[in-house]
C-alpha cells in the first residue's frame, strides 16, 4: 500500500472519529444535560407551564382556550358558556393541517389595519355581544365600559390574560349564573390579579384559566 493510500485511509478513520464523538457529544451527552438541567430547575416551564386540576392537566398558563357550549345543529360557530370568565377573542390564521385531532388554529395577528372596514365590524359586533351577554337584571354595561382586550385579540390571538377591568365587567354575569354572591366572584378576580412585573413591566393582568378552575372549586363549595 503506498504512501497516498495510507494517508487517505488514516484521514478517513480519523474524519470518522470525529464524527462519532460529535454525534455521542452534540446528538446524545448535550441534550440530555440541557433537558436534564431543565427538568431539575424549571420543571413546570420545561413541560409547557401546566396547569392542573383535580389531579389532571387541563391546559397551559400561557396559552388562551375558549369556554364555549356545544355546537348546536346548523350553527358554525359555537356560543360562550356564559357560567364561565371568557378570554379575549382568539384570532387564527386558518386549519391546524398538521395535528387535526383537536383542531387548533394557526395563531397570530389579523394584520388588519385600524381603519380596515372588516375589523371594524368585527370590533363593534364584539362590543354588542360583551354588552349583552354580561347583563344581568341588576347589573347592566354601558358602551363606554368595554375595555379594548374584551373586543380584540392579541397579537398572537391565543393570550391566556385578560386585563382585570374585563374581569370586573364579568363578575355580575358569573356569579348569577353560578349561584354566587358579586361579592364573592369580585374577591376572587382580586384574589387572581397579578401586578406588573417588578411594579412596572407590562400591565396587571388575569389569567383565565386559573380563574375559572378557582371559581369552579368555589361553586362547589357554595
């Protein structure tokens, strides 16, 4: 064997090698450190932020589902649950193609302008159903009450949050249709309210999902 074919062969072996090591190194021993790492010190955010109820995950802190009653024949779109807080309305891009089996949208923005005659519709449409469904035979919303997020998604249509001045607006509602005092519903929006992060990033906030999953424990106490 001469010179040349012995080299090939020792550069060969060596490019080998590496790639071997590489792979055990970047495609094995990295991963299962950095998932490792991950699971120790932020469990719960590692595994999607789940939250929990009666023993089962029953959705995500930081992903918006509705509340809404089964589809009735004929109807394309189903109506809110009303015993329930509502979310912002959620916005979609189109069909989830990949993952059929809970049909999920494509989140993100609508891309309408502000001045854009179909947003406006859909704002005003909005507006009507918040003053609507929120009134109650004591309790009634005037137009001005409606804050922005109870008639608009968010930028990525799927916000878990809504803003505590929504939540106020829903207290009447929820506590007649769940047998409750406004006082008791009203102390549990409080209790639910989170501040901005570090007194001055962002906005005070409330989670809907957790909100819901303490007003269904309250409900079942009262």
């Amino acid at each position: 064997m001469n010179n040349s074919v012995k080299n090939t062969a020792r550069l060969l072996g060596a490019g080998l090698r590496a790639l071997l090591v590489l792979t055990l190194v970047c495609g094995v021993i990295y991963p299962l450190a950095v998932t490792g790492v991950a699971q120790a010190l932020f469990h719960n955010k590692a595994n999607g932020s789940e939250v929990k109820a009666d023993g089962k995950v029953v959705g995500s802190s930081l992903i918006s589902q509705r509340y809404d009653l089964p589809l009735k024949k004929g109807q394309e779109t189903a109506e809110p649950d009303l015993k329930w807080f509502q979310p912002r309305p959620s916005n979609g891009l189109g069909t989830n193609s990949v993952n059929t089996q809970y049909k999920l949208i494509l989140s993100g923005a609508t891309n309408l302008s502000g001045d854009n005659k179909d947003l406006i519709d859909q704002v005003r449409a909005a507006q009507q159903a918040v003053i609507k469904d929120n009134a109650t035979a004591t309790y009634k919303v005037d137009k001005a009450d409606v804050p922005a997020d109870a008639v608009t998604s968010s930028g990525s249509g799927l916000d878990p949050d809504i803003s505590p001045a929504y939540a106020d607006l829903q207290v009447h509602r929820v506590a007649e249709r769940n047998g409750l005092s406004v006082s008791q519903v009203d102390k549990l929006v409080k209790d639910h309210t989170s501040s901005r992060v570090l007194g001055f990033m962002g906005e005070p906030r409330v989670n809907v999902l957790e909100l819901n999953i303490a007003l269904k424990d309250l409900a079942a106490k009262s």
